[in-house]
C-alpha cells in the first residue's frame, strides 16, 4: 500500500503540473452557492425532475468511466485530476476547501450516444472553451453505437451512467434497478476500459433503494441543479436554451441539457456568456466522491 505522504505528494505535485492544463481553476469570485442553488436546485433534485423525462424516452447505451478518483493513475503521462470539488445535496458543485474557485460550472450532455456529427459538434465546441462535460448516456444506445462512445471517451470527455432503459427507476423492482444500473457499468467498461463514475437517474427520479445502488457500484449520485429545458419542444432553439440556463445562472450550476440539434448550436454562445461573466468549467475528474477529503 502506498503511504499517505506518498498520495499527498503526488497530489501536489499534480496540483504543480497540471494548471496549465486544466481549466478548473477560475478568477476568483465570491459567490452564493448555495442561495443561488437552491432556487434551480431545490426544486431539481431527484424528484422533481420532470424536466428531463419527456423526450429522453429515446433509448442509448453509454459505456465508459473511471471508477474512483485514483482513475487518473491509471492514464500514463497524462494530467492526473486533483479532487477539488464535490457535488452537495442541492446537486451544486462546491469547492471541497476554502480558496477553490466557487464561480463554477458542471456542464452535462444526457441521453446519448446517438449521432457522431452532433458529438463531434459539441465536443469542438467543448475543445474551444477548454471544457470538460459529462455525457450520461443509456445502455441501449451504447450497444447501438458503441463507436460513439469510444469517440466520447477519446475525445476526453467524461461518461456518466444514466441507466440502460431511461425509465423511471423509482417504479422497478430491485433487481431491475441493479441491471438497469450495473449493466451499463459493464458495457462502458467492455467499450472503454473504465466504469462510469457519475450516476444520473432518467426524470430524476430516485429512491433509498436506486441510491443504496449507486453507492454499491461507488458512483457518484446527481441530478441537476439548472435545467436548460432543452428537452421541452418548446425550447428547442438556441436562444431559448441559453436564455433558460442563464435565468438560473449561479456559482455551482450543475447544467442539464441534452444531445439535441438546438443545444449542439447554442453552446458556443452559451459558454462564451459564461465565460464574460466570470464562470469558468468544472473538469468533472475534479469532482470527490468523497466530499470528506481533499484529496
Ligand atoms: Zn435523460
């Protein structure tokens, strides 16, 4: 086993080589976390959520994912993500010590993998602004195009496990809820070399049972805490998703949008705006499943 000082020392010395490189480190702003939050976020939790139910009946598989924040040891020569932040019963991301960057965002794409153009659209977009998303993605579509998920992964952003069906899970039984989980973890693994290690319930739907899952497959649990709307008919132009996720604009914002034509257009005028007022991306391998520790 290797020493704590061993651990602490490799994290600085990360923490030393990898700032030029990540982007989770932002000006410094004071900021409301959690007042803002909870606005978006009270009402987002596991329950509430409707929002993203709607049209993300469409089916998708996802594969893919480290499985504990020592995943980054696991990519030789790469940068290896420090634990800054972790994700708090509102679903809002904070610093895990004073002095971190609170004016953060978590940006999240769900439902896919379901077209490569749009993937490669997002994920240029994403490149420009030197951002990190997490894809949520649904086992059936996995199996469908498994290719997409590769890209995702080695494109390098983040695979989040958004169950294999995209049904509501606080209605099945345990067993199915273990499968709908447990056998996306295992086809991002079989795709990707790695287990998701975000866990996101389809309409936010959720139970003790589903989250006593989740922890047993050591994922880290979310929802959302600004909702882009994005799965909404009504919203499906640039504009109107921008204009939604900027009206619940605050320090934290866990962002749920989706793989859709109308937020693949709109997000390099979303992150742009994002930019000039003063938030800057979460690198969700920066994210604790151990809101305890530091790193
Ligand atoms: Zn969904």
């Amino acid at each position: 086993m290797i020493s704590k000082k061993v651990l602490l020392f490799a994290a600085v010395c990360l923490l030393l080589s990898a700032c030029g490189q990540k982007q989770e480190t932002p000006e410094p702003t004071p900021s409301a976390t959690e007042s803002n939050a909870a606005a978006p976020s009270g009402g987002t939790s596991a329950t509430s959520t409707d929002s993203e139910t709607g049209q993300n009946q469409e089916n998708g598989t996802d594969p893919a994912g480290p499985n504990d924040q020592n995943n980054n040891d696991k990519q030789n020569g790469q940068e290896q993500p420090v634990n800054l932040y972790y994700i708090d019963h509102t679903n809002n991301v904070v610093p895990l010590e004073e002095g971190a960057e609170k004016k953060v965002v978590l940006l999240t794409f769900d439902d896919g993998p379901k077209e490569k153009e749009m993937i490669d659209d997002l994920i240029d977009t994403l490149d420009k602004h030197n951002a990190k998303a997490i894809f949520f993605v649904n086992g059936y579509r996995v199996k469908e195009k498994p290719e997409l998920l590769k890209l995702i992964h080695d494109r390098g952003q983040i695979i989040g496990n958004h169950s294999w069906d995209h049904i509501d899970l606080n209605i099945e039984t345990e067993d199915s809820v273990r499968k709908q989980i447990e056998d996306v973890q295992n086809i991002v693994e079989d795709t990707i070399g790695e287990k998701p290690r975000f866990f996101r319930p389809p309409f936010g739907s959720v139970n003790d049972t589903l989250q006593q899952i989740v922890g047993e497959n050591d994922m880290i649990y979310t929802t959302w805490s600004n909702d882009s709307l994005d799965w909404d008919p009504k919203n499906n132009k640039p504009e109107a998703v921008i204009q939604n996720i900027m009206d619940q604009m605050h320090p934290g914002s866990n962002i749920l949008m989706h793989e859709l034509p109308w937020t693949v257009e709109g997000l390099d005028e979303l992150l742009t705006k994002l930019e000039a007022e003063g938030y800057s991306f979460v690198d969700p391998r920066t994210i604790s499943d151990n809101p305890g520790t530091g790193n």
